[in-house]
C-alpha cells in the first residue's frame, strides 16, 4: 500500500452505502466486544461455571484471558480498518492512509493535524514552548 491514500467516494449513493456498511462493521465488532466482556464477567464472578478436569480456577484465568485477548484483537482490528477514524472514530467522512502513523485517519481530522502542526512548528521555530507536542506524528500527516 502507498504512503498515502485517500479514499473519496464521488457518489452520494456509493458514499451512503459505504459509510452505512462502515458503521454497521463499527456497531457489529463493539457489540461483540461488549458481549465478550460481560460473559468474562459472569465466569470472573462465578455466574458462568467452567469445568475442567485441570481445576475449575486455573480454567476461568485462561479462558478470561483468551476472552480478553479476542476483545483486544477485535478492537485493534476495528482501530485499524478503514471504518472508523483513527482521531476521531467517525465512520461517515472521506478517509485518507497514513502509513507512518500505520492508521486510517478521516479528512477532517487529517488537516486539524496538519494545522496543528504548522502553529506549534511555527510557535518552536521562534523559540517558544509549545508543551505536548509530537513533532514525528503530525508531520507524516504532510
Ligand atoms: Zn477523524
């Protein structure tokens, strides 16, 4: 994949089906994920037995785990996917990849960072401090 691309649909239909499947995609993984995170609840709190012939406690630790690690993978996947934004997590915007920052980020957002960067580049170029400002991030967005 590039460096750089922008997804843009020219068509209002085109543009309303993908951002409906955008949010239908959102809404079906945070679903999910809190689905998984209550029944990791119920066999933390014992509601949920889980039987093994290796012993009942050791079997819920791996299992909460194995749950949690789902719920990290759908939530990365989620995160990385071109559904939602990076920034802002919207699903109805025009998307642009950025490959330095590894992340789909919507236009929006994209020139609020190229914004941002010019006034605090321009603020430390004269000397001043700009406090939390990561210089490497906002510039791949150049
Ligand atoms: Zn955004």
């Amino acid at each position: 994949m590039k460096d750089k691309k922008i997804i843009a649909y020219k068509s209002d239909r085109v543009k309303k089906i993908a951002y409906n499947l955008r949010g239908l995609i959102r809404d079906v993984t945070m679903s999910e994920w809190s689905r998984l995170g209550k029944e990791k609840e119920k066999i933390r709190s014992g509601k949920i037995k889980v039987t093994s012939l290796n012993g009942r406690l050791v079997l819920e630790r791996t299992k909460c785990r194995d749950i949690e690690d789902e719920r990290s993978d759908l939530y990365r996947a989620l995160g990385n996917s071109i559904c939602i934004c990076s920034g802002c997590h919207q699903t109805d915007r025009d998307m642009y990849y950025n490959a330095a920052a590894e992340g789909w980020y919507c236009t929006l957002c994209v020139q609020e960072y190229r914004d941002f960067y010019h006034k605090k580049k321009r603020i430390l170029d004269q000397g001043g401090f700009v406090g939390d400002f990561d210089e490497y991030f906002h510039k791949t967005f150049l």
